[in-house]
C-alpha cells in the first residue's frame, strides 16, 4: 500500500481508539472518525494474542492487500483502523478480506462503485 494512504503515529491510533466509532465481528475491529485529509489513511494492528511474529506480520500483509484492493469503493475523509482478533491468523485471506468489507459496510464507508 502506498504511503500516502497509511496512518503513522500513536497519536493517530490514540485518537481513533478514543474518539472514532466502533466496529467489531468475530475476526476483526474497525475504528472510524473523520479526518481533515481527502484521502483515506488506515492504520493496523496485531497484538500478541494474535500469534507469534510470522502469524502477526502475515495477518499485517493480508489486510493491507485486502484494504488496497478495495480502496476505489471506501469513503474518503476518513481515518480506519483495523484490529486484528485473537483467531484471525488461521483465517485465510478471503475471510479476513469478507469480514474487513462487512465492516465498512457497517460503518456505511463502502460504495459498490466510486461514483456512489
């Protein structure tokens, strides 16, 4: 994914995990509040409970390439961060992939096409 769409720093997360609204299924937790950038920034995390560090970096690369494939149909203006739950690991990459485009549904983030 592209710099330009990652969100950096404590603060951000702390911010987010304070202010944004809530998300959650059974494999991840999604936190969204309005940004003052265009684009949309996301931030990850995956703790320990998660695995161990092949799993954690492996679930990392997973949601990024499921959040950069579906980034033309997520709402801009927005800051997303996405929790990975303990259980996640075992999970392949299309259910992480379904659970994350639930989410943002949820949240009404997600349009089936840009122009909506």
């Amino acid at each position: 994914m592209q710099k330009q769409y990652r969100l950096t720093g404590s603060r951000s997360f702390d911010y987010l995990y304070k202010r944004g609204a809530v998300y959650k299924n059974h494999i991840l937790v999604l936190y969204v509040a309005k940004s003052k950038f265009s684009l949309p920034k996301v931030g990850f995390s995956v703790g320990k409970k998660v695995g161990g560090s092949v799993q954690r970096n492996r679930t990392k690369r997973r949601l990024r390439e499921a959040f950069r494939r579906e980034l033309e149909h997520i709402a801009v203006g927005y800051n997303y961060v996405i929790v990975a739950r303990s259980g996640s690991a075992e999970r392949s990459y299309d259910e992480m992939r379904e659970a994350m485009i639930s989410l943002l549904k949820q949240a009404g983030k997600y349009a089936l096409s840009s122009e909506e």
